[in-house]
C-alpha cells in the first residue's frame, strides 16, 4: 500500500508500473468515495470519470445501499452496466430492468438476528431496517432512520414488529447506532455466533452493522460483472471503495485503491490510497492510473 503523493503519485511506487496496466473496468462505491458530505458526485470526479468512458473503460456501481437510492449515482456517472445493490446481493440493469442477481437473508437468520437486535439489552439500542423487494421496513422511525432515510432519499415503511414482513426473505438485514462501539461489539459477538458460511456480516459505516446472504460481497459481484458479463480478468479491473465492506472487491480488482479517510485494515489491504472523498480522491485515483 502507498499513500498519495500531490507531486508525483506513481514515484514512490515501484510496484504499480502505470504502462503496464491494462484497466478496461473501473468500479466505484458510492458513500465516502464518489459522494462524502454533500451527497453528491462532485464535477471534478463527473469530469474523471467522462475521461476514461472516452477511453472506452467501463465504469460501474458497487454499494451497500438498496438499488432504487443507488440508481441516481449509477445515472450521474453515466455507467452503462448493471449496477451492484446491496453489497452485490442484488445486482440490476437500469437499462432493462432485468435482474441478474438476487441472493437474500434467509427467513430463519432474520429472524435469530431480529430476536438478538430486540433483547433486552440491545431493543432500545438499536434501529433495525429490513430491506424487502427494494424498499425499506422499520419497527418504528427513530432518529437515526429519520437521517439515513434522508441521505438515502427513501421513505421507511412502519410496521412495528419486523417478524410481520418475513413472508419474504429480506435482500440485507441492518442494524443502526450512533454508538460505534455498540456496532463494533455487535459484530465481534456475531461473528462468533455465525460463520462466514452462515452470514455475510460486515460494516459500510461505522455506525452501520450489516448482514446478508453468505454468498454475498462485493469482491463476487464485481468478479461475476467482469469475468462472467464482460469477460474481462480481475487484473483490468481497478476499484476504489473506503470502507470494510469494500475490502473483498479491493483485494479482487488487479488495482485496488483506498480512499485517505478509510480506517487503517481497509487501506493496508489496497495498492494505493487517494485522498480523502472531501479531496476528490476518486478523481485523483483515476487520472493517476487511467488517464
């Protein structure tokens, strides 16, 4: 991993040989890397981003967030592939409306996570959000739910009790707190209780707690988007993403890059690490290494 450097990012690099990279596939995440505070794709990385469409790269969508909050960013940076919801659990062309993927949360896990999320200890602790056929269900609006729901331009479904809504299996299973130590507490004690083979469990911000389908993460979305659709290699693939469950689709894409804000183990597993969102690193990354 190399940090950036404003005069020359590639010097400090032997590694990284920017000839010698033959990139036909950039994926990007949405929140902390293309949209930080303002919620938008700013002009500096709709501009990048342009560039390299000229140069004939694919770009495409990789996010934690549902498809429908996701679609305008996908439109904003003109991408032409199906994009990457929910971690990869649900991938869909906006162009066609077919759905390529969809690999949900089994009734039995929400339902074992919902009675941890509501015992005694954690009930008043916790927003809990279950994401069923693209909208969002909640036991109750919260503050916290209030905020998200803003950021994500969607409006919550009221329902009270969650296990009303498991006549269909949810795309993500989420669990919210401003408490970050709560969240981090949540996984750690989780992880133990499910194996990777169970559940997917992993964090997209730190106040976020997320489970999905097992065989769900970003690193085999993007793998199935280029190996399988578009019949390219993981190593024409570059990716750019800052949180933790950007790591599987870092650690796949032959250039993986992490943003300047992104905790510590997710910029140790990257090749090279822009500046923060608020810099426009994604923008940075790409004229680094593609144009």
């Amino acid at each position: 991993m190399q940090n950036f450097s404003a005069a020359n990012p590639l010097a400090s690099n032997p590694v990284i040989e920017r000839d010698a990279l033959d990139i036909r596939l950039v994926v990007l995440d949405i929140d902390g890397t293309i949209a930080g505070r303002s919620n938008t794709v700013t002009e500096p990385v709709k501009q990048a981003v342009r560039k390299i469409q000229a140069k004939g790269i694919q770009v495409a969508i990789a996010t934690g967030r549902m498809y429908c909050s996701a679609l305008r960013f996908h439109q904003e940076v003109g991408s032409t592939l199906p994009l990457m919801a929910y971690q990869g659990a649900w991938i869909q062309d906006p162009a066609t409306d077919k759905l390529h993927q969809h690999y949900p949360v089994s009734q039995s896990s929400a339902l074992q996570l919902l009675d941890h999320f509501e015992n005694d200890g954690l009930r008043s602790l916790l927003s809990v959000h279950f994401y069923i056929n693209d909208q969002l269900y909640v036991r109750e609006l919260t503050p916290e739910t209030k905020i998200y729901a803003k950021r994500a331009e969607i409006e919550p479904i009221v329902v009270g009790d969650l296990r009303n809504t498991l006549t269909t299996e949810p795309t993500k299973v989420l669990a919210l707190s401003d408490d970050t130590d709560l969240i981090d507490r949540l996984l750690g004690t989780l992880r133990k209780r499910y194996t990777p083979a169970e559940l997917y469990l992993t964090k997209s911000v730190a106040t976020f707690f997320e489970a999905t389908n097992p065989a769900v993460n970003k690193g085999v979305a993007v793998r199935y988007l280029a190996e399988e659709m578009l019949g390219l290699e993981a190593n024409q693939v570059m990716a750019i993403g800052d949180n933790f469950n950007d790591l599987e689709m870092l650690d796949y894409a032959g250039l993986g890059i992490a943003m300047g804000d992104a905790p510590a183990d997710v910029q140790s597993v990257a090749q090279w690490v822009a500046p923060s969102v608020e810099q426009d690193g994604a923008a940075v990354a790409l004229e680094a290494f593609v144009l």
